[in-house]
C-alpha cells in the first residue's frame, strides 16, 4: 500500500489540518512557548498544503526580521541617521589628508 503525501508541519487532529512548527533555538526567547500549533480551518489536504505555504513564508520572513536584528553590523557607526542630514563620520576627502 503506497503511503499519502504528508507535508512537513502538518497535523490532522479530528479532519481538521493544524500547522505545528517548533521555534528554532535563536528565536525561543521572543516566544512563550516551545512550538507553533495552529488551525488551518480546512478539512482539504490541497488547500491546507496551500495555506501551509502562505503561513510558512510569512513566519520565516518574520524570523529572518528578527535575526537580521541581532546582527553585528560592519560600519554601522556611519549610516545615517532618519533625521540626521550631517555624518559625523570620517570623510574620504579628510581620509586622504591624514
């Protein structure tokens, strides 16, 4: 008997599809708890797959947000500011005076 497709993160609990997702290590202290569990309101294997990739690209864009933000940044020190016209940095014209 050939075994059915069955997609990562996936849960059927009672015909109903749920997404389960464990937090990665990096990210478990912007959470409570230690794993996703969702409903993605369809009793459909096809349109859970496809609510399950929506919901996939959006949680991964949002964790790759919150990593980018722990981020040592090389010459951040140089960047504008919003508000700030003036860079108070070095200039490559007062560099080649030195």
């Amino acid at each position: 008997m050939r075994k059915k497709y069955a997609p990562e993160h996936v849960m059927d609990r009672d015909g109903v599809y749920y997404y389960v997702r464990h937090i990665t290590y990096d990210l478990v202290a912007y959470y409570n708890v230690s794993r996703l569990c969702f409903s993605l309101r369809t009793k459909s294997l096809k349109a859970a797959i496809c609510a399950l990739k929506s919901a996939s690209q959006r949680l991964e864009d949002y964790w790759l947000g919150l990593r980018l933000q722990n981020m040592d940044i090389p010459a951040i020190q140089v960047v504008k500011s919003g508000d700030s016209a003036v860079d108070d940095g070095l200039l490559l014209s007062g560099a080649c005076e030195s």
